[in-house]
C-alpha cells in the first residue's frame, strides 16, 4: 500500500538467506544437470551436491565474520532480517554448521550405496540440499509460520528419501508410515500455533512470548494456553521422537536407504532440537512452570523404553534407532535442567554439545552398517557384521571407537555429551534423575556391547568383503577423527558451544534467557 | 517389517528383572571397590588405596558386564 519495496526486502536480508539461497539454487542445479548425464555419470551429482554444500558454508562463515565486526563495535551478535521472520543468531549459526556437516557426511555415504541399490539418480541429493534449507528456516525462524514452512519443507524431502529404494516394499513401507504419522503431528502442531496466534494475535515468537507472560500473570490456568502448549509440544516431541511419540522411528529408520537412516538421526533431530529449543526457550518460557514437570516425565519414559526396547533387537538399524530415543531421553534431561531457574544454562550447553558429538558418532556407526550392504545382502543385521574385525580390522576397530563413544566411555566424544548433562542435573538439583539416567547409560552400554562381541568375537557368517568407497572412506575418516578429537580435546566444541549460547537476548528477543 | 510382538507376559518380567540387574552391575561393583578401598585406608592409613580400589571396581565391573554380554550372546546361537 505504497511502502516502498525496500521496506520489505533490504540488503541485509539478502546475506541472511544466502546459505538457504545457495542450497536451493544448487539443489535445482543437479536436478537441471541430471538430465543431461549419462547414467554412468550419474554420480557426479553427489560433487555437485558438496559443491552446493560448501558455498553454504561459506555463506554461512560470511555471516559469522559479520557477527564478529558487530561484536567489535559492541554490538549484539544477531541479525534480524525480513522484518523479524529471520533471525540469525549464534544459535542458528551453529546449528547452520551442524546441518550441513550431517549432510555433507550423508551424501558421502550415499554414492557407491545408491550404485548397490541401482537407485543412482539426481533427485536424492537435490532433496538432500532441499531439506537442509527446511532445517535452516527451522533453526533461524522467528516466526511461527517460517518455522511451519521450514519443517514442511524438511519434512517432505525426508519423506521422499525415506521411500527413495523403489523397488524395495521394506523402503515404501517405511515412508508411508513415516508420511502419515508426520502429516497427524505436522497438523496436532499447527492447531497448536495457530492457538497460540489466536492468544497473542501475532505470529512473531518474541511478540507470542510477551504477550503469553502477561496473559499468564494474569490468569495462570488458562485452559486454552494449555492446549496450545500441549498440542504444539506434541508435534516437537514427534519430531524429535520421544516417547510416547516415538513409534515411527524404528520403522521409518529400518526401511530408509542406509545412508538416509543416517542422515535423519542426526540432522533431522538436530532441525527437530533447534526448532524445540526455539520455540520452549524463546516463545513458551513464560509455561515453562507448567512444561518442565511434562518434560521430565516425557525423558524418563523416553529413556525407559529406548533402552528396553533397544536390548532385544537383533537388526542393527533397528537397534540404533531405538538408540537414539534412548540418546532423545538424556538430552530431554538437559532441558529439564536448563530450565530450572537457579542453575546456569549448563544443561542448554550439554544439549548443543551432545547434538554435535551424536552428529559423529552416529553417522560413523551408519557410515560401517552402509559399507555392510553388498549386491545381494541387505546387511542390516547383527549376524551380519558378525566376524567383522577377521575380514575388514580397520572398519572394525572404528565401529568399537564409535559404540564405545555411544555408550558414553571417556575418553570419547559421546562421554562429553553425557557428562554435560548429567553434570547440569546436579547443579540444578535433580539427584535422583542424573542416578537414573547414569543406570540407563550402563544400560546402553550393554547393547552396544553385543554388537562389539558379534563384531570381534563370532566367526564371519559369509566370506564376502565389505563394500568401501573412496566417499564412504572419507566419511569413515571425518566422523572417526571428529570422536576422538572431540574426546581427547573438548575445549573447543565446549566453547563453540557456548558461543552459540552467548547472544545477547535482548538485542533481538526478549531478556528472558538467562 | 515390524517385529512379531513378545508375546509371553509372564517371561516380560523375568526379562526384565535380568537386565535391570545388568544396569545395577557397573555402579555396585565401582562403589564396592571404593567402600573397600577407603576402610583400607583408614585401617593402613594411607591416602591412595580408594583410587585403586575405584579403578579395580570399575575394572571388575567392565569385565563382569562383557562377560554377561557374551555369555548371553552363545545361548541366543
């Protein structure tokens, strides 16, 4: 209505979305070049796909080098872009890292995998690049409907590359299962904000949360408050997979393409954190007297039946999928104590910290189960990786580093993640929960142990070699040397992820962060 | 694809009761050696002992946890 274009688009939003600028116009690149490759080339995608990958990051680093020229001039560390719909703080930034780390490690795994399965076409990592950009308005959003649109789009690419093995029912089987229980949260989630729009008439996070604090003071069980806290946090929960709302996981991480299994436990969560931690942390801090009681039950049963459910497996995906709910469980504990008022947000730290090393770990792990697939074994079984150390020592002797760092045994990253947390819970108080926790952890580290003992101890059920790749190579060698560097020095990680914690809240939400 | 439900109740239990006994192993078996290790040192008068007697505890503890792990493993052949 005669505002002046520049009102609406400036050039600062322009830098602001130029990682998701490059994902998507890479993204559309490989789908363009794929028709004009011959089939044997076909795996020339997954270069485009890093290439796309890098721009991003180095978007994403120009960013980072703006923040700290702001810093320089006592400026707050946060950009605000499209009129408060974009925020890009240290907290985005570090997730925009670990987004496109998982992805990178993905698409690695995924060529000579997708050759096996004869399923080598562009469409794979263009929606790999397509999800990354849902999972970045999902980590900078300021805006419930960016958000919604940020997980959407995340959502439907993981749908696809779930159900990506055509000609496999298992793979079909899972996507579908996955499409509908997503659609049911995506639609208990959206009843959820759009209950929130209706309390606070603005679909800003900050505005939502202002207005939500003075509602609350003045009428502390609002019913209708509740609802929208409890429908939107269903739909977080689900994506994180968290009990009760866990049932997909084991399903969908069976039937996805191996590398995809992979991706979703890492990255996907890791969209599904950000976007939690956004929403309980920035909009609903004002509920958090009334979510905090909610989330400790959810983590304890999350932890519960990870682990049980995750003792009796005997298909390797199967079990590091109910593994990872259980990894769900303790980092739920870091929000539990996170939000506890007298303590520092050492339990936020241990969530970043432990979402950076679960990246690693978890993908290395997958990287080895992917390297098991050969043209007619499915490899996805413990009795398939049995006698691994006689036939393929150094895959080995990586998978044991990765369970052990799993499991939680210093001095491996995944101790540090573990340690964070449980050391937040006794800060704040929570005795009994860290004791509980650190008895699920030993748990843990039985089951992992069994595919240790199937690994080095039992003889090799078939005398086939594994199937390595220079890309599986190198994941192998990033995930690898990212568990032990980040075991052996943790002050760095343990610093960046204090960095992503240390925006001045004020200059762009409210002060209400400690 | 989904797994044939565990179907007997009565074993659910049993089962249960065997792995929670498992998480139990590690943290006994630590506190043990460190409760041993400290009355060692009050009676020796010595400093040091509740370290080793937490190391040998953890040690005990790892080794009963792999020996219970591959036990299990060669009945389920």
């Amino acid at each position: 209505m005669g505002t002046p274009i520049q009102h609406f688009f400036t050039s600062t939003d322009c830098l602001l979305a130029l990682p998701m600028i490059m994902l998507a116009l890479f993204g559309m690149g490989v789908l363009i070049i794929d028709l004009m490759l011959p089939a044997e080339w076909k795996r020339a995608n997954a270069w485009t796909a890093l290439v796309g990958l890098g721009f991003s990051a180095a978007a994403v680093y120009k960013i980072q080098v703006a923040d700290r020229i702001a810093e320089a001039h006592g400026q707050g560390g946060s950009f605000v872009g499209f009129a408060g719909s974009l925020v890009l703080d240290r907290f985005a930034i570090y997730f925009f890292y670990l987004f496109l780390a998982g992805a990178a490690i993905a698409i690695l795994m995924s060529v000579k995998y997708l050759e096996i399965e004869r399923e080598q076409h562009g469409e794979f990592y263009a929606l790999v690049l397509f999800s990354v950009v849902g999972m970045m308005c999902m980590a900078s959003g300021y805006d419930i409907v960016l958000l919604f649109i940020g997980l959407e789009l995340m959502a439907i690419s993981t749908y696809v590359l779930v159900g990506f093995l055509r000609r496999s029912q298992r793979s079909n089987e899972a996507a579908l299962k996955y499409l509908l229980l997503g659609a049911f949260s995506s639609g208990i989630f959206a009843y959820g904000l759009s209950l929130f729009y209706g309390l606070s008439g603005s679909t800003n996070v900050g505005q939502i949360a202002r207005t939500l604090e003075e509602h609350f003071r003045t009428n502390p069980k609002d019913p209708i408050a509740i609802l929208a806290l409890l429908t939107t946090a269903t739909g977080l929960l689900f994506k994180i997979a968290a009990v009760p709302f866990h049932q997909w996981a084991p399903d969908a991480y069976e039937g996805a393409p191996t590398s995809v299994t992979g991706y979703m436990s890492v990255a996907v969560k890791a969209a599904g954190w950000a976007m939690l931690l956004r929403i309980f942390l920035y909009m609903l801090y004002p509920l958090r007297s009334i979510y905090v009681p909610m989330i400790i039950f959810v983590s304890l049963a999350t932890l519960t039946a990870g682990n049980l459910a995750a003792l009796t497996q005997s298909n390797l995906k199967r079990l590091l999928a109910y593994s990872s709910i259980a990894h769900v469980g303790y980092m739920l504990l870091g929000l539990v104590a996170g939000n506890n008022e007298n303590a520092s947000s050492t339990g936020i730290k241990g969530i970043m910290v432990y979402l950076l090393v679960y990246t690693f770990m978890n993908l290395g792990a997958f990287a080895v189960i992917t390297s098991l697939r050969r043209r007619d074994i499915i490899g996805d079984e413990i009795d398939d990786i049995a006698g691994l150390m006689f036939k393929a020592p150094t895959e080995a002797i990586l998978m044991l580093v990765f369970l052990l760092s799993l499991a939680g045994i210093p001095p491996l990253a995944g101790f540090w993640g573990k340690y964070y947390i449980f050391l937040s819970l006794i800060e704040s108080g929570h005795y009994a929960l860290a004791a509980v926790a650190v008895l699920f952890a030993v748990l843990g580290l039985y089951y992992y142990l069994r595919i240790a003992n199937a690994m080095l101890m039992r003889p090799a059920e078939s005398a086939e070699p594994v199937a390595m790749s220079p890309g599986l190579r190198l994941a192998l060698a990033i995930t690898a040397l990212g568990t032990v560097a980040i075991g052996i020095f943790p002050e760095i990680f343990l610093r960046a992820a204090a960095w992503s914690l240390s925006v001045p809240q004020a200059s762009a939400v409210l002060g209400l962060l400690k | 694809m989904p797994e044939p439900p565990q179907s007997s109740n009565g074993n659910f239990f049993v089962t249960l009761a065997r792995y929670s006994q498992l998480a139990f192993v590690l943290p006994a078996a630590t506190f043990v050696g460190w409760i041993i290790g400290v009355l060692l040192d009050r009676w020796l008068h010595t400093t040091w002992l509740y370290l080793a007697g937490l190391i040998v505890g953890i040690i005990a503890g790892f080794v009963e946890l792999i020996r219970t792990v591959v036990k299990n493993e060669g009945k389920d052949e």
